[in-house]
C-alpha cells in the first residue's frame, strides 16, 4: 500500500501542470493568477512531499527516484521528442503536452534562469527555440530535484531532533537530574 501512495505522489505535479494549462481557458483573469501562484504553491507542495517521504522512513535515493519518476520520464520523453523534433518526424499533440507538465507549473521560475544564456544555446541571440525550450525543462527539473531533496533532509533532521526530545528521553534527563 505504501508503494501506491509513494507513485501516487509522484504525479501531483503533472496534475497541477494540468490544471495550469487547462485554467487559461476558463478565465483570464484566474489563469494569471493561479500562474503567478503556481510556481510557489508547487515548489511548497514538492518540499512537504520530501518531508512526508522522510517521515515514512524510505532511503534518500529511492525518495528521489520514486518520487521525480514522472519527471525523469516527462524529461526523457521530452529529449526524444527533441530529436525526432530535429530528424523533421512528425510527433503527436498529447505526447508533447504531456512530457511537459511535471515542470510546466514552474516554468516562469525555470525560464527565467535559463533565458539569460540564451545567446549560448541558440545560434541568434533573440530566438527562443527547441534548444531553449529543453534547458527550460531540464532547469525545471533539477528545480524540483532539489526542493525535494532539500525538503526530505529537512523530514530527516525534524524526525532526528523529535526522537532526541521525545517524552521517554525527557524523563530519562529528569530521572537523571533527580539524582536516581
């Protein structure tokens, strides 16, 4: 059962992704706020998510993995889209959409990092194209990798500094003091 919830998890992301993308046509005036919220409300989440997997007392590596699989793969799926992309092959609408909604609800965060080498990673100095794009997604990515990361170590510190102040080591310090 554990398993479930942790792949269950996994996908929380995409699902704002989805939400994001969907909320523009609604209303603009909701899109542009729930755009402006987004990045900050997901990177809370995907911390709180880190912490929760530190208290269910699952190894770092497997937190990571399990956790940013949706991630990992959207990106995976995103590269070999870029080079079918390339090679001039015609790729399905849902396919792309969907390698891009784990990270799509911080893109604004992401692009802002990765717009200012853009003179790097394109050949003219004002186009934003497939190359950009990708940075965008891999910049995305490594965000998400490390709030959760950073959010678990923080479960694993809290549940260390909770087990050192747990009431049977309070009365152990005050049977101690007592002179018992």
């Amino acid at each position: 059962m554990k398993r479930w919830k942790h792949i269950l998890i996994a996908f929380v992301p995409s699902l704002i992704g989805f939400a994001l993308n969907y909320s523009f046509f609604l209303s603009v005036g909701l899109f542009s706020l729930f755009f402006t919220l987004s990045p900050f409300a997901v990177l809370f989440i995907w911390g709180f998510t880190g912490h929760q997997f530190a208290k269910w007392k699952t190894s770092m590596p497997y937190a990571i993995l399990v956790a940013n699989s949706v991630g990992i793969l959207s990106l995976l799926l995103y590269i070999w889209q870029f080079v079918r992309l390339v090679v001039n092959e015609i790729q399905p609408t849902w396919l792309s959409s969907f390698s891009l909604m784990f990270s799509d609800p911080i893109a604004i965060l992401s692009t802002g990092i990765v717009l200012p080498f853009r003179h790097v990673i394109e050949s003219e100095p004002n186009f934003i194209g497939s190359a950009t794009a990708l940075w965008i997604q891999i910049a995305g990515l490594v965000i998400m990798l490390l709030v959760f990361t950073l959010g678990f170590i923080l479960g694993k510190i809290r549940s260390k500094l909770q087990l050192r102040k747990s009431p049977l080591a309070q009365d152990l310090e005050n049977a101690d003091s007592d002179g018992i």
